[in-house]
C-alpha cells in the first residue's frame, strides 16, 4: 500500500533541497565576501606600516622578506609593494595566478606617498565554497530523507481504507461484468424481436421502403447524445462500437421500465425513434399523458448516473467509452420544429453530463418544484431563449433516481448469475 501522489512529493523535496543547497551556497559567499573585505583592509593597513620605513630609501631585501612573511597566509595569492613612482619593489603570493579581490593603500610619510601596496586576497569558487559546506549538505538531504520516509509512513492509507477501496473497486467491476454478460442475452431477445418485426412487417407491406415514425405536435422528446469533442467515435470500428451501443439501450430500457413504473405508465406510451446509434437515442412520450414530462426527465437522470458508472469503469479498464447529454423539448412552431428535431438542436449546445428542458410553462409547473432549472447561457435563437438547465434535484428525486439506479445494477447482476 503505497502513500498517494508519492512521485509529486519525491519532487517537492528535490526541489526544496535543490533550493536549501543553493540559499547555503549564497549565504556562504556573502559571508565570505564581508571577512575577505575586512581582512584585505587590515592587512594593507598592518603591511603599510611595517613596511613604511623601508621604502624611503627604498630596501628591496627588507621588503621581500616582508612580503614572504604575509604571504604565508593561504588566503593571500600575491602581494606587490611599489614605489612613489609606481615601480616594483617587491613581489610575493603563493597564488599569483588566481583571481581575486584586489586592496590598494598608499603609504604616505609627512603627508608624502612614498609607495604603495596592493593585495589579492583569493575568492574561492562555487566548488571550493560547496566543499567546505560538504555537513551542512549532508544533514539537509539526511533531513530530506527523512521527510521522505515520513510521508511514507503517514500518509500510507490503513488497512480499513484499502480494503473499503478494493471492495468498492470489485463491486464496480463485478456490476460491469454482469451487464456485459447480460448483454450478449438482450442481444439475442433484440435480434428475435427485430426478426419477428420484419416478418410483420413484410406481410403486411411488401414495399421496401419504410415509413418514417410519425409523431403527434402534442409529443415530448428526450434526446440523449454522445459527447465527444475529440470524435473518438469515427476512430473505433463496429466490433468496439456496437457492443457499447447495445449496452446504452440496455441502460436507457431499464430506465424507462423502471420510470414508467413509478408513474403509473405504460411502456407501450414510450415510443422508440431511434435506438442508440453514433448519434445517439430519442424517445418520445405523449403529453397529454400524466406524469409525461416528470417520466422523461426521471428516465434521463438515471440513464445519466448510470453512464457515470460506465465510464468511472471503462475508463479504468482503458476501455472506449464516452459521457452523454441529454435533453427533452416540446415542438417549436417559432422555428417549425417537432418535439424530436428540437431536443436534437437542443442537447448540442450541451456539454457532457449536462441536462437541458425546452417546455411550455404548463409543462415547466410538472418539474419545477423538484428540479433546480436555470436558464441557458448564451442563447442564440427562439430554442435556447426559453431553455433551462437541470442544475440540480430535491432529496426526495435524488434518492428515488439513486434507487433506480441501483436497482438495475443489482437486476443485471442477478440476472448474469
């Protein structure tokens, strides 16, 4: 049981060592630049004087021995002693090729300059300030360490949070493996179904042109579509596309078995326009019917929390799956569209798990004591001028979709067993 996101605080610690190593090293030079400064102007000053009564007359044996005696000190790399007229006198260093800092003082006698003196007193590099701080690093990344093995040790989830996480995990999964299991059994039944539809079908007209669904002014449409701004769906073939099809109709017809239910309908008032396809499904459900509007938003809400379900699980199984949108609309004579081409205009200005209504306000009056409906942002035309939002629910709603919900994941279980 590893702690989480261990990498990000592996990397904040490198960063903050990183940022200690670099604080140490300026400290160190600032430091290091106040004592070199005030020891440059010591030592001119001590060498003005000692030397002071050999430069006039100049004695260039006295003064090189002098100069040897202070450049025995390590942080000296060369000393020159000149005279009033800037000749050499004498040299010495140990270092004379390093770069340094550089003291300059006259040396005056009865307010006469009888010479100068100059000093490079050393400035150790990057690499020597870092090797002398060699602790001070050490105990940092010690420090670091222990940092590390800290979070380690605390954050680390304890056995009951692994555990829960791993039975909700395998809940998850085993509720998926029996929806797809249960789903080669509803393809069976659809393809017996569409079989003995077209056998009906063909002795009743044995034109081979098929009449379009047609729907009463008076219907309510729910369209559910796929959201996909990356069009994914033009990238996977039919052996991916067509089982995930499948299983979103299972979803949506447990859905509105279980909201017809509910609201004392019957499943024969729902009409299919369009099973689920790449662009989606439609149904539609008279208005005049009681209880119709508050159905197919009933029907929406939980078809969408089951999607969430399917797509937490899909996608960390890295299988091919997408979230929905949905929206339910009445015909608009405004722009002379029916009840099925105004949810389909409608659900595209929708992003994903978003819920739209375009109704009448008779209609609204059915939903709006137990959804949150706030208007449409931006709106472009008659269609998303008189739109809503579904921005949320009451308890008693929400925990009537939640039973819904749960109840066709344990259905589908049970049935696959």
């Amino acid at each position: 049981m590893n702690a989480p996101r261990q990498g990000l605080f592996a990397s904040l610690l490198i960063i903050s060592f990183a940022l200690h190593t670099f604080l140490l090293v300026i400290a160190t030079t600032h430091q290091l630049n106040e004592n070199r400064a005030n020891q440059g102007q010591l030592m001119t000053s001590q060498l003005v004087t000692d030397s002071l009564s050999e430069l006039e007359p100049a004695n260039t044996v006295s003064l090189a021995l002098l100069v040897n005696r202070y450049a025995t000190n390590p942080s000296v790399a060369s000393i020159r002693i000149l005279d009033g007229a800037n000749q050499v006198l004498a040299t010495g260093g140990l270092s004379k090729t390093r770069d340094g800092e550089v003291f300059v003082r006259d040396a005056l006698q009865n307010e006469k300059k009888v010479g100068t003196i100059e000093i490079t007193l050393i400035k150790p590099s990057i690499g020597e300030i870092l090797r002398t701080q060699w602790l001070a690093i050490l105990f940092s990344f010690f420090i670091h360490g222990l940092l590390w093995l800290g979070y380690r040790a605390i954050a680390r989830p304890s056995r009951t949070e692994y555990l829960a996480r791993i039975n909700n995990e395998s809940r998850l999964k085993h509720e998926i493996q029996a929806l797809t299991q249960a789903l080669e059994q509803e393809k069976h039944n659809a393809a017996l179904t569409i079989a003995q539809a077209q056998q009906q079908f063909q002795n009743k007209n044995k034109a081979k042109e098929i009449k379009p669904v047609i729907l009463d002014d008076c219907s309510v449409a729910l369209n559910i579509q796929y959201y996909d701004p990356k069009q994914l769906l033009d990238s996977v073939n039919q052996t991916v596309s067509v089982p995930y099809f499948n299983l979103c109709q299972i979803f949506l017809n447990k859905s509105i078995e279980l909201a017809v239910q509910h609201y004392k309908l019957n499943r024969s008032d729902i009409t299919t326009v369009q099973q689920f396809s790449a662009q989606g499904a439609t149904i539609t459900l008279s208005a005049d019917m009681p209880n119709a509007v508050p159905c197919l938003v009933m029907i929406s809400s939980v078809f969408q929390l089951l999607s969430e379900v399917l797509y937490k699980r899909y996608r960390e199984e890295k299988r091919f799956v997408l979230q929905t949108r949905s929206a339910i609309s009445s015909s608009v004579e405004a722009m002379q569209l029916s009840a099925v081409q105004a949810a389909e205009r409608l659900v595209h200005q929708l992003s994903a798990k978003e819920s739209a209504v375009h109704l009448n306000n008779e209609l609204l009056k059915d939903i709006s004591e137990h959804y949150d409906l706030v208007s449409l942002p931006n709106p472009t035309n008659v269609l998303t001028r008189h739109a809503f939002m579904v921005n949320g629910m009451d308890s008693s709603t929400a925990e009537l979709a939640q039973s819904l919900r749960t109840e066709i994941l344990k259905g589908k279980q049970s049935k696959a067993s």
